[in-house]
C-alpha cells in the first residue's frame, strides 16, 4: 500500500501529520512518501505541481492530501498559483467522482447554525462532477467582445460543457452509492436555464433505467440550496456537476456544525484516489496547533476503505473518532461550553489512544 503524503500549505502539514501517526497506529504496512505541493512546491521548486510530485501522486495507490493556498500568492500568475496543484491532479489522474459527505455528529448538533432539529441524524452524501464543466471547458479566455451591446469592449469568457460519457459515469457513481445507503439521488441541475445542464438531466434519466431500486428526483440548484438549508434531512445522494457541487458542498458542510470534521474522496475509473480535508489551507491559524485535524484523520479512513479495500481499519478510526468526541474533547472550531479545548497533537494523540 503505496501513499503518497501532500501535506500543501498552512494548517496542511500540522493535519497531515495527526492522521499519519493515525495510519501509523494501526497494525498495517505501509509505504509513505511525501512531497511538497502548492505554495510550499512554488517557494521549493518554482511551480505548484513539480513533475516530481506529480509522478510519485500517478505512481502512489492512494494520495493524502493536506491543503492549498495563501492569501500571500493571489497575485501570482494563475498558473502558478497554489490552487493549480489540486486542479492539476485531478485532471492528471483522471479523478472524476468527488465524494463529500455531510454528517451531523451527534455530539456537534449544537454546533450547526440550523436548529438542532433540523440536523440531528444529518447524513447526506454529495457526489461531485470533478474533471468537466465551466472549471475546464476550453475555449476561455479574454478578448475584445465579438458581439452584443458592448461589441469591441474587453470581456472574459468560459466555457461550460458535459459530454454524455462523463455524465454517464458520474450518475453510476451516484447510483451505485445510493444503493449502499437511502436508495434515493437527487440531480441537481439548471435546466431550465442552460443547455449543458438540459443535457445533464437527459442522461441521468437514461442511466437511471438501469437503477430501478433507486429514486431519482431532478432540482434546480437554486431550489436546492434552498432545500439544503430549509430540510437538509430529506436528502440521501445528491449528484451534480462540478461548479454547482463546489458551491453546494460548502453550503452543506456548514449544516454538520463544522467543516474542520468533513472528510472527502476524489477517485478515477481504477479507484486511485486522493483524499483530503474538505476545508481549506486556513493560513490565519497556520503554526498555532489549534486546526482541527479529524477532517483528515476521517480522509485517511475513507482512503483505507475506497483504495486499499481496509474496510476494518477505516471501522475503526471512525469509532475512534466517535470516542474522543464522546470523551468530551474539542479543538477550537468546535468546542462549546462543558467540553474539553484541545489542540491539533492533543486530538490526534486521543484518537490513536482511543484505536488503541
Ligand atoms: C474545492 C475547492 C477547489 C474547487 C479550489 C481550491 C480550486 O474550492 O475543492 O472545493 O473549487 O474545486
Ligand atoms: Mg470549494
């Protein structure tokens, strides 16, 4: 079992290193690289995504994946910029399917901005489009406006666009997941507005008649969002492409009570995959041991069960996460009055005690 560790940038490397000594804990063996990626590639090698990284990330079974990003190059050339490295891998290794569950603990229900009762129990699963979509679309670009009212004025332009195959894969994905939980997929689309997405609903009906065991409900992303927030609770899998899975995930993640506890999965068609937090580099607490590592402890785990097919290990460090958060103990982000504060080693230290 070959790992590839991309600590990035920020609270990036102090997460990593909790879940590696997670991973470390258990009695398996595994073979662990690391190298540098983003803002800490740029300052070593001159670009987010050094060949070096990218060849031991195409090489590794699985990649653990810290964080991107600093206020400190938003004025770098796009190309260079850290978020580059994680676009870049995920269009070097193919990785299409983005999983990002959305589970309310029940020891946080008090920490979400909903009422409790709107998300005690919460577990919704959002299958995210990665490769395709406006994020990738070519042609893009600047130039002088061909046409329209303001012909001959500078305008910046990109492209949105789904071929039927990537719609197809991604909505088998999404079917096959509900098959192991609530049995229901809800696509979200924009139909009623854009072409791409007209498209996109077409074919995941034509897919869904080889899922007759699943239900299947089309919503406009508008609509959905609202949803998210008015009922999160009716919602098993929902399926979307990459632009709309990206506001949508935030959106969710934010119903659990706290995005430093979610974890997430980006696989291609040979389960390679790259794991990481589903929150950012934070670089504002960056050095101060107070992050929340248990978003990547909860990555490492789905690592384990989706590429290395160690479904008894992936068990286990979630129930250790359970324990410690039974146990009372909560980094800053999701400490509340009568519970224990804790930094970044102290949580990592409890759940491998806890595995233990
Ligand atoms: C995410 C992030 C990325 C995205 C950025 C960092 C490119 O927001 O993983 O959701 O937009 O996909
Ligand atoms: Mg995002």
């Amino acid at each position: 079992m070959n790992i590839a560790i991309l600590p990035g940038d920020g609270i990036g490397p102090e997460i990593v290193t909790e879940a590696v000594k997670v991973l470390n804990a258990l009695d398996l063996k595994f073979e662990m690289q690391t190298a540098p990626v983003g803002g800490a590639a740029y300052e070593a090698a001159g670009h987010p995504l050094p060949e070096a990284t990218l060849n031991l990330a195409k090489a590794a079974d699985a990649i653990l994946f810290g964080a991107v990003g600093d206020w400190k190059y938003d004025t770098l050339e796009r190309a260079l910029r850290p978020e580059q490295a994680i676009l870049g891998l995920r269009k070097a290794l193919g990785l299409f399917a983005n999983f990002r569950p959305a589970i309310c603990y029940e020891q946080l229900t008090h920490a979400s901005s909903l009422k409790p009762e709107l998300v005690a129990g919460l577990d919704i699963l959002i299958v995210r489009e990665l490769t395709g979509d406006i994020y990738f679309g070519q042609p893009r670009g600047r130039r002088s406006a061909p046409d329209g009212a303001f012909a001959g004025s500078e305008e910046a332009f990109d492209t949105m666009r789904y071929t039927r195959p990537e719609i197809e894969r991604i909505a088998r994905v999404a079917f096959d997941a509900a098959r192991q939980r609530g049995k229901r997929v809800t696509s979200v689309d924009k139909a009623n507005v854009l072409e791409t997405f007209q498209f996109w609903k077409d074919v995941v009906s034509d897919v869904h008649k080889d899922y007759p065991d699943v239900q299947l409900d089309h919503m406009y992303v508008d609509n959905a969002a609202m949803q998210l927030v008015k009922e999160p609770k009716k919602f098993d899998v929902i399926v979307t492409g990459n632009m709309f899975g990206d506001i949508l995930s935030d959106e969710a993640s934010m119903l659990t009570g706290s995005i430093g506890m979610l974890p997430s999965a980006s696989l291609n068609e040979k389960k390679q995959g790259l794991y990481e937090p589903s929150h950012g580099s934070a670089p504002d607490i960056a050095g101060k041991g107070v992050a929340n590592p248990l978003a990547t402890i909860l990555s490492a785990a789905m690592m384990l069960r989706f590429s290395l097919r160690q479904s008894e290990a992936a068990d286990r460090i979630e129930a250790a996460v359970k324990t410690v958060l039974a146990q009372g103990l909560r980094t800053p982000d999701i400490w509340s009055a009568g519970t224990t504060r804790v930094g970044t080693t102290q949580m990592g230290d409890a759940v491998v005690n806890a595995l233990r």
